[in-house]
C-alpha cells in the first residue's frame, strides 16, 4: 500500500478533527453537569429569597456554599483515574469570585438589586469569555442569560429576584440539558 | 518504522479509532450514536466497521439495555491504542520524509 505524503496530511488532519471534537465534547458535558448544578442552586437561593426575603436572605450563602462543594465533588468525580484535580479551574473560579466579593463589597457599595445582578453577570461574563477557547456554546449562554439578567435589572421591577430564580435557575439547567447533547 | 495498518487505514475506521483513543483508558469510551455522528457513518456502515475493529480486537463492544433502552459502548483496546499510535507515527514519517 503506497499513501503519499499529501494523502497522509489529510488523514492526520482529520484525526486531529475528530479528537479536538472529542475533547471538545467532554468539557461541554462536564461543564453541563456544573451548569445544571448551579441552575438548581440558583432557583433555589432566587425563588426561596424572591418567598422569604426576611428570613432566608441573610442565610443565601449556605446554598451557594453546597454549590460550590457540589462543583468540586464533579471535578474530582469526573477526572480520569490518577489525573490530577484541576486546580487551575478551581483557581479560577476562586479568583472570579474574589475579584466579584472586592467590587461587591468593598469598592462598589452595592445595594441588594446590584449585588443581585452583579454575580451572574460576572460569572457569565467569564463563560462568555471562557467560549473563546472552549466553545461558542459557552459565549452563546454567557451573553444570552447576561442580556436576560440586565433586562430584568431595569424592567422587572418587584419581580426581579423570581425573574433571576427563573432565568439563572431555569435558564442554567435547560442550558446544561442542552450542551450535554452538543 | 511500520507500514500501514490495514485495519485502521480505512478513513472511517481511522475517525472511529482518533475518536475512541482520544478518550483516557479509564473512561467507559463512546456510545454508538457519538460515534456515527464523529464519523459520519451511517448505522450500517459504522456497525460493520466496527465488527472489523473488534475482530482485530482494537476495540471492545459492549451492548447493554439502559432505561430499557439499547445502548452500544465502544471502546479502545490496549492493542487498539498501539496500533493507532503507531498508524499515525507512519502517517507523520510519510509526512517527515517527503
């Protein structure tokens, strides 16, 4: 069997495609799980603060601090037998949210409606980003909820914190449902 | 170096093995109908490709009913892993000596 070289570059380059489509799919589907999580944690915390904002909106951090175990316990269940724990995701994570907490709370003087807008955005804004290398499923998702988010902020009106449980909530887990497939 | 591999030269058998050795040893590997859409195959053709794959025990097929629903995992042997590290090793030294 006699392959030329040109022949054998286009077999190459189409073993590279179907692997980088592999990969590709493997971070869609682990990050489906993550987003399908952090749906659930945000109907949750949202629809239970939009129904007892007195008694359940200074105890909202104990259901983001299950979310984020829960997203640790994904990263290590889903990592390949002896590979490490990904903690240059973990660490980015950490920095968005340190860098959100700083303006959130000491440099920005958010109100409860700001601070309430404010953390999805960021972290969809780092999905929007994070699709530039990964996948424009991620930017597709990041801008459309950030556009939903934003229109809410300024027409909701009372309505604000269930249109978040609503969008954040549902919209993350229909979104997680969907890149599972993609 | 090796010459070709007879068995994964074929393009749709080199996609299905890109796409199964992509995945790491200790993962489950890739269900029928990930496969046809990587490789473009309709279910026939993948079907017997991979007959000829598993034959030559690159891959391992395995057929169990999931909410009462078939479902077909493939993937790649040990020896599957080999051969295809080495196809693409010859593809790369065509590439290299030209």
């Amino acid at each position: 069997m006699t392959i030329r070289s040109d022949e054998a570059a286009a077999m190459l380059a189409d073993v590279d495609s179907v692997v980088a489509k592999v990969k590709q799919s493997r971070i869609y589907r682990l990050a489906a799980l993550i987003m399908t999580l952090w749906g659930v944690v945000n109907l949750v915390r949202d629809g239970l603060i939009a129904i007892g904002p007195a008694w359940f909106g200074p105890r909202w951090f104990f259901v983001d601090a299950l979310g984020v175990a829960g997203t640790i316990g994904i990263l290590r269940y889903s990592a390949s037998p002896g590979a490490r724990f990904p903690v240059r995701t973990l660490a980015g994570f950490l920095l968005f949210y340190a860098f959100g907490w700083i303006w959130a709370h000491l440099l920005g003087h958010f109100g409860p409606r700001q601070q309430m807008a404010f953390w999805p955005t960021l972290f969809l804004f780092g999905y929007s980003v994070a699709g530039l290398w990964f996948g424009p499923a991620f930017t597709a998702i990041g801008l459309s909820v950030t556009a939903l988010v934003v229109a809410a902020y300024f027409w909701a009106g009372g309505a604000f914190t269930l249109w978040l449980a609503v969008v954040t909530g549902g919209g993350f887990i229909l979104c997680g449902l969907w890149m599972r497939r993609a | 170096m090796d010459g070709p591999d007879d068995v994964i030269h074929q393009p749709i058998r080199l996609r299905v093995m890109a796409a199964l050795t992509a995945c790491d040893p200790g993962d489950e590997g890739l269900d029928f109908t990930r496969l046809k859409g990587l490789t473009g195959a309709t279910d026939g053709n993948l079907g017997a490709h991979l007959d000829n794959l598993a034959r030559a025990g690159y891959v391992e097929v395995t057929k169990a009913f999931v909410a009462r629903r078939p479902r077909t995992t493939v993937k790649a042997s040990p020896q599957g892993r080999a051969a295809f590290a080495r196809h693409v090793a010859f593809l790369k030294s065509i590439i290299a000596g030209a």
